[in-house]
C-alpha cells in the first residue's frame, strides 16, 4: 500500500466514524456518540500526518508530530496547531475517562449513558467537525493533483459475482464508457496524463478515487433496487468528499437490477390518474394509471433539488440557448463556444429552490425562467456534479467534459474544506 492508498483509508475511514457518531447522537446515544467522535479525531490527525508527510509514533495522540509540522508548513501552522490541541484533548485523553465512555464505573454499576450526557458531547462534536473540515482541504490538496484517479462505472455492482447481468442501457446519452475513458484520457498537464483511469463496479467505489463518473445517465447499477444498497454506497462516496459525475437527465430514477437484468423506477411515490372512456353517453374509469411523481425520487429526498418537468409550454428534450455568468466560468471555465455550438438539448435542468448550489451552464426557459443544465450539488464533503440534458451530440459531450475537467482544477486551486 502506497502512502497516499494509506492515508486516503484513515481518511475514509475518519469520515465514516463522524458519520456513525452523527447518527448516535440522532438516537440519543451519548456514550457511542463520543467514542465514535473521538475515534473520527484520531483517524482524521493521523490522516492529516500522511498527507503531509509527517512522522508520527504509532500511538493514539499524534499532536507532537502536528506541531513538528507547523513549524515547516507556514501556509497550515494555525490549523495544525489547531488540530495538535484537539488531538490532545480528546484523543490523549486520560485512559481513565476513555474507559469511563466505553465501559462506564463498572464497580458502581453505573453505566456510560448515566455519566456521558449531550452537553459534554457539544464541544467534542465542534471540535470534530472543525478536523474533518480541515482534513477535506488537506486531502484534496493531495487527491487532485496529476495524475487524478477517476473511476468510470462500468454497470457491475460486485466484481466477485459472475452472475450478475452489467448495466447495458444508457438513459438520454448516446455516449459510452469508452467515449468518456477515451476523452479524459487525452487530457495532459504539464506534458503528463492528468487522469489515470479505471472502469469499476460499485464494490469499489471509494475514498481512493477522486471522481467517479456514471456514464448510464438516468440509470446506475444496482443489487437490490428496494434497499438500495448501491446508490447509498454513491451517495456516502459523495457525502465523504467525493465527486460523482452524472452525464445525462434526471439523476438515479432508475436502477438497473444486476441479478435480473432490466432496470426499474426507485420513485418512492406515485399519482394514480384515471384512465376514462365514454360508454353508452357515460364516463367508465377503465383503469387507473400511475403517473412518478419526481418528489418522491432519490435526487430530491437525497440531495434536495428540483428539475425542470413538461409543462404545456414545454415538454420533452428543447433545444437551447446556453450562456454562463463569470463566477460560472471562474469554476468551469469559458464553455460558449466549446463543442462547436451554443445551443444544448436540456432535459431535467436543475432549477432554482430551496437548496444551494453551483450553476456551471446556464440556459432560459418559458415556463421555469433560468435553469441549469450543468451545475454541481454540495452534499456533505463532497458534490454531485449532474447534466440536465439529452447528451447526444459533440455540443452536450464537449461542454461537459470540459466542465469537469476545469471543476477538479479549480477544486485544487481553491477549495479549503467546503464548498
């Protein structure tokens, strides 16, 4: 295992603690809530030594080896002074209160939740959230630069199960895996491959990987569509500080089923609608049919935005005038005239609501005024960057392969821990 393989997995694995102990502290579970806080501090300090590079001994509290390298990273010196002082007081913690949070006073009978109450968990909970942060603007520093590690879904979901029937549908795209390995592939800086890519299934979709791009459009492999397991195994990638490209139409609506081969809606509601005839001068319902509602898909109950829908001014893929604002290029770059075209195919365009996030294309509708056929969804430590749009020709493939290529530089040239 190479350095960087070895502190991306404290990375991970510092992400997925804070994510148990967020979970505990729903549940009311003080006692876990701490231990599961404090183990993501120990993992996030020993990361954050990795990446740069620091010596550290192979204990739990590492704020000896973070202040040896404040003293030499200038540009860092506050927060790792920062984390030295949160790593000593949480992790390097008497082993008399760590026993107290696990085990409770066992000669008293009193147990953890008896001792270990919500206000003690405020500060904790602060303090981790402030290493995560700075662990996200460490990692990405060191996660982007060349070559970047993309990983292109390649419609598996266990690499072990010979069974399984990959994804062979592409939902409002005519591009394939090997358009987007070819086109990124291409890419150099500084007379180097800028990417180094690999097709994978969804048992591999991890912290390693800088971006992920799903090339299925509106579909994505997976193993159990009523569970969802693969999709949560995306959405967490994400949540943790990953980036997730999805090249075409409304994101996750459907999922292709590897065990029986055909894909299915994972819409959690439905509207069913009437289906009438007139018989003999009467209204006969013949059956009812159900009509998805996009309130009930993945994209809005996960990550909290709307797209656009047919209206009775317009329906279907429209063909497009596309135009950016400059904080738009500073991100993605000048996408006017790239592709050769103007003029986009938009479909399932986020448009404006309650949640935040990050125009990278702009175009205008009758019926929904500004909306945005390609933009990138914060979620957590990571983003959704999505296509709104029938990606069919060189216009659709150029602007978003572009975009993308320009949001990885800008993320290592300007992302300090959040978006």
């Amino acid at each position: 295992m190479s350095v960087m393989d070895f502190a991306l997995w404290y990375s991970g694995r510092a992400k997925l603690c804070w994510r148990e102990a967020e979970a505990y502290f729903k549940q009311f579970r003080y006692p876990e809530c701490a231990q599961s806080f404090t183990d993501s501090v120990e993992f996030a300090t020993k990361a954050i030594c990795e990446f740069l590079s620091e010596k550290y001994d192979p204990r739990h509290d590492v704020s000896d080896a973070l202040i040896r390298a404040s003293g030499r990273l200038h540009d860092y010196r506050g927060q790792l002074s920062r984390a030295a002082w949160i790593s000593s007081r949480w992790v390097g913690m008497a082993q008399r209160a760590r026993l107290l949070v696990r085990y409770g006073n066992q000669k008293a009978k009193v147990h953890p939740a008896q001792i270990v109450t919500q206000r003690d968990i405020a500060p904790l909970r602060a303090d981790a959230l402030e290493i995560c942060k700075f662990l996200i603007s460490v990692e990405i520093k060191a996660k982007f630069q060349p070559p970047i590690r993309m990983g292109i879904l390649d419609g598996r979901v266990d690499e072990s199960d010979t069974s399984e029937r990959p994804c062979i549908e592409y939902g409002f795209t005519e591009f394939r895996i090997d358009d987007w390995e070819k086109r990124f592939s291409q890419i150099d800086e500084q007379a180097n491959d800028k990417y180094s890519i690999e097709r994978i299934p969804i048992s591999r979709v991890g912290n390693q990987f800088s971006l992920i791009i799903n090339p299925f459009g509106e579909l994505y492999p997976e193993k159990d569509p009523r569970r969802r397991l693969a999709f949560n195994i995306l959405r967490n990638y994400v949540a943790d500080g990953g980036v997730l490209v999805n090249i075409a139409g409304f994101p996750f609506f459907w999922a292709w089923d590897v065990v029986e081969g055909e894909k299915e809606p994972v819409v959690d509601t439905a509207i069913l609608v009437p289906e009438v005839e007139v018989v003999e001068n009467k209204m006969v319902v013949d059956r009812f049919l159900p009509i998805l509602s996009f309130a009930g898909s993945l994209l809005w109950r996960e990550f909290g935005v709307m797209t656009t829908s047919d209206t009775p001014k317009l329906s279907g893929v429209n063909e497009l005038e596309t135009y950016q604002d400059e904080e738009d290029k500073i991100i993605a770059g000048d996408l006017a005239d790239v592709g050769g075209s103007t003029e986009i195919h938009e479909f399932r365009a986020l448009r404006k609501g309650e949640k935040e996030f990050m125009p990278l294309l702009r175009t205008c509708r009758p019926d929904f005024g500004e909306v945005y056929p390609i933009a990138a969804i914060p979620h957590a430590w990571g983003c959704l960057i999505v296509a709104g749009m029938h990606t069919r020709g060189t216009a659709e493939f150029e602007k978003l392969a572009t975009a993308v290529d320009n949001f990885c530089s800008w993320m290592r040239r300007n992302l300090h821990g959040g978006y």
